[in-house]
C-alpha cells in the first residue's frame, strides 16, 4: 500500500525518550483501503539500559490516562532493539510512499533517534514523512476514535482513517 501510518507512545518528548509501543497500518489514502497491522510493545527498562531516558512531566501524564492505556502502556516485554527491527521490516516490506504521523516530527524523529541508539537503519527515506495535523488543518477532516486512545496501534489506525477522510474532503473539493 501507498500510505503507512505510524504512532508511538513514550515517556519523554525529546529525541532519545524511552518509546513504549510502537503501532502502524499501512492504507492507501485514496482508496480508503486498510492493510497490514503492526504493534511492539517495549519493556522500559530495557530502553532505558539502552540510553533512552524518560522525564517526570510524561510520567505524571501517564498517570492521568485511563487504566487501558496505562495496562497497555507498561506492559511491554519486547527489547528496544527487537521492536524496531521488526517495524524496520515491516516499512520495508510495506514500500509506503508517504509515512505518516501526527505529528512526524515526534512520532518519526523520536524513531529516528532509537534507530540511531541500536545502530539500526531508518526505513524510510528523508522525502516520504507526512503530517496528519497540517492536513486535518487544511480540508477541516477529523480522526474517528478507534479502539483505546494512547494505544498505538489504535491512535495509528484512527489517524489512517482521519488522512482517509481528508482525502475523500479534497477530492469533493477538486470535484465541485
């Protein structure tokens, strides 16, 4: 599929924070085709013996998200470098042109930052980040609650179908 959807959820903000769980859907925009499903689920600890660290302000956020999202959160066993070889693999298998986040300047540069920490290359080219909030600015298109929010692979796949309907708006627009 064209289109490849990505959300994280972290303790920290910065490039270098502790990643928790990583989900992603590839979809194909125009179509509003979903496809392939992928989620890691990241013991902390092991992140943090990596070098990523974590701040009290998203701890403290944490605490105030619903028991879901905490259970989901914290319950990670894979190791940082497992997670994201295996979403390395699956970008490469799903070949997106466009990879998609809300916004990639956390989401992908965050990535970007745990590939670096485990000397594992960043799957998708520098051209093909894409953002959900400029475009939801622009067509006025809003994501659908999918499944529990600060769940990745549910915030992943509701941000699929928030560019599904923004493209659907813009090819209303270009239609009338």
């Amino acid at each position: 599929m064209r289109d490849l959807m990505i959300d994280i959820e972290t303790l920290g903000t910065a490039p270098g924070s502790v990643i928790l769980s990583i989900g992603a859907v590839a979809f194909d925009a125009e179509t509003g085709a979903l496809g392939e499903e992928f989620y890691a689920a990241i013991d902390p600890e092991n992140a943090v013996d990596i070098g990523l660290t974590m701040d009290v302000s998203t701890l403290k956020w944490w605490m105030g998200q619903s028991e879901e999202a905490r259970a989901a959160a914290f319950a990670g066993t894979d190791t940082l470098p497992k997670a994201i070889f295996d979403l390395h693999q699956f970008v490469t298998a799903a070949e997106p042109s466009r990879v998609w986040a809300k916004p990639p300047s956390f989401d992908l540069v965050l990535l970007e930052a745990a590939y670096r920490a485990c000397a594992i290359s960043i799957p998708w080219h520098y051209r093909t980040p894409r953002d959900c909030r400029t475009l939801f600015d622009i067509t006025g298109a809003t994501q659908p609650d999918v499944g529990t929010a600060h769940n990745a692979l549910d915030d992943a796949k509701s941000q699929a179908l928030g560019v599904i309907d923004a493209y659907r708006i813009l090819a209303m627009r270009q239609a009338a």
